[in-house]
C-alpha cells in the first residue's frame, strides 16, 4: 500500500544504532516486509564500531528509502533527535535497533491516523514480547477517554511502538539530559498538548534480552530516578509538572528508590541499601511494605523498631490515584 501524493514519505522511520550490525538486517528486514509500502527509513549510527556502516550500505543499495546518518557518539536521545531532522515524512516512528515490526504495523496505524483525520498528536500500538523461547503478547490495559496523560506516566510505552505528527516533534523532543526515562518524559510532555491514539492490535516487536532487562549487578533506577526530578522539579518541565498529580510523582519516585535498595542488597551495600529503603518510605509510605519490611530486617534484625515506627508515620492513605 503506498499512499504518497507526493515524493514526501507518510512515514519516516528514526533508528538509533550502535554497535548493532549483527541484528539490523533483521530490523531493516520488518520494515520492507510491511504491507504498506509508503516509508523511508533513517538509520542514525551513533558512532558504531563495528560494521553497522557496511550493513546500512548493502541495504540501501537494495531500497533507496533506507538511508545512513553518521554521529559521534552522543546516545540514543540524540540520535532519534537526528534520525527527525532527515525526516521527510508526515509522522515519526522510532524503531530500536534491535526491535522489529510485524507486517501490519505501519498499515494498522495509518488506519488509525485516517479514521481519526490524521490528527496533529501521538498514536501508539500495542506489543509483543519476543524472547528467545518465542512470542507472548502480554495484557496491556486500554487507555480510557481523557485519561491519555496519566495512563502514560504509568505504563511503560517503548518508542518502537510510538508514531508522532512531525509538527508535534517541532514543539517536544527526546531530552539528551535524561537517560532511560526519556521516552516516558516525552510522551508525557506531548500529552499535556496534544491529542493522544491507541492501537489495540499488538503490532511491535519487543526483544527482550539481556542488553535491554533489569541487572540488578547495574543502578540503572539512578538514571531513571534523576530523570523523574527533572521532570518533577525543573523549570523546563514546570507547565508539565504542573498537570502531574502529586500521589503519581511519590509512587513513581518510590518505586525508583525500592529497585535502587534492590541494588545495593544485590552487590552487598547494606548501608546504601538501608538508604534507599528509608528514601522510598519518606516517598510513599506505603509502597510495597511487605517487600522493604523483609529487606530492612534481613540485614538490620536490631533495627525492627525503628522500622515499625517508620510504617506507623506513614499510615495515612497514599494511592497513587489521590490528587
């Protein structure tokens, strides 16, 4: 299916890579391989050192709507910010390099688009998890009517299922000062203007393997952490700020610092450990209690009364639908 009524593309496809060459053929090949043919595909390789470059070459030798953009290395934020400066098309897509699209994907959302006037906002499908055993489709809940802002702060949308109108990426983009919760700060800020669609239909591939799961060996929820005070607290994001609810910023901070103790218990550091746990209390007092009880008065067994005073301060209610 090819809908252009010009030589502009409808869809432009931004995919960050680096050092991915040995799995982008099969990325690239999920794009070919869609039913609507009316796409271009922009391959930004963020100072990759292995043969990422050559694999691009080949391809595009193949299909000239695949092209090759060069970085120095500057991580996945600025990369897909660049992959939509050579965009041409009318909406956005970012694909991971090491995910994929069944091959219904870009036809299903341009259905979506049509039946809703292709609109100036954000559209989203649902996904498959694929794994090395085989595919599962988990149960993602439906976003309700007018609820489109919140849903995104608590439920976790990966780029390659996300497609934006090029002009909303002319007001928000991937911020390059956060890491791993950037994508969760963008959809949020584009929300807070602009119309948001979902997909039903599971139609992204979402590889999972052990570059992309939680290795408690690594604080990767330090990163996440300090990405949710820039959004919670800086000036940049304050209109944004603003429309979060206060209940939703203590049970996202919350549960960074718990997954931060989980940490320092796997590598050892109790004290560090006991930091985090005490920082998730002061966050929301009743997140999880069961599981930080257990954590704290494994290694600190002395400490039980203080840990029972802590819970008793919290007692008040702390659901994350308060406002």
């Amino acid at each position: 299916m090819n809908n252009s009524s010009n030589n502009k593309p409808f869809f432009s496809i931004s995919i960050p890579a680096y050092n991915r060459g040995h799995i982008l053929e099969e990325t690239l090949q999920s794009i070919i391989d869609q039913s609507f043919t009316d796409w271009e595909v922009i391959i930004v390789d963020d100072g990759s050192t292995d043969n990422t470059k050559e694999v691009v070459a080949r391809l595009s030798a193949i299909d000239s709507n695949i092209r090759y953009v060069y970085q120095e290395n500057a991580e996945r934020s600025a990369a897909r910010n660049n992959g939509a400066e050579h965009a041409l098309g009318t909406y956005l897509l970012f694909l991971d390099s090491d995910d994929a699209y069944k091959p219904e994907h870009l036809s299903k959302l341009y259905e979506l688009l049509k039946k809703h006037e292709f609109p100036v906002g954000m559209a989203f499908s649902n996904v498959v998890y694929l794994y090395e055993t085989g595919e599962e489709t988990p149960v993602i809940p439906q976003m309700t009517d007018n609820a489109a802002f919140e849903y995104l702060l608590l439920q976790p949308i990966t780029p390659t299922r996300v497609c934006i109108h090029k002009d909303v990426f002319k007001r928000f983009r991937f911020d390059p000062k956060i890491v791993i919760v950037e994508d969760l700060v963008l959809w949020v800020s584009i929300a807070s203007e602009f119309p948001i669609y979902q997909l039903q239909e599971a139609t992204a591939i979402y590889r999972i393997h052990g570059g992309n799961s939680v290795d408690l060996s690594q604080n990767s929820y330090l990163s996440r952490y300090k990405g949710l005070q820039r959004l919670f607290n800086d000036k940049f994001y304050q209109r944004v700020s603003l429309k979060i609810p206060r209940q939703i910023k203590k049970h996202l901070l919350a549960e960074c610092s718990f997954n931060m103790a989980r940490h320092f218990e796997y590598v050892k550091q109790f004290g560090k450990m006991n930091k985090m746990l005490l920082l998730s209390f002061r966050h929301q007092p009743n997140y999880r209690n069961k599981e930080r009880a257990f954590m704290f008065l494994s290694h600190f067994p002395l400490s039980a009364p203080f840990l029972k005073k802590a819970a008793s301060d919290g007692r008040e209610s702390s659901t994350i639908h308060d406002t």
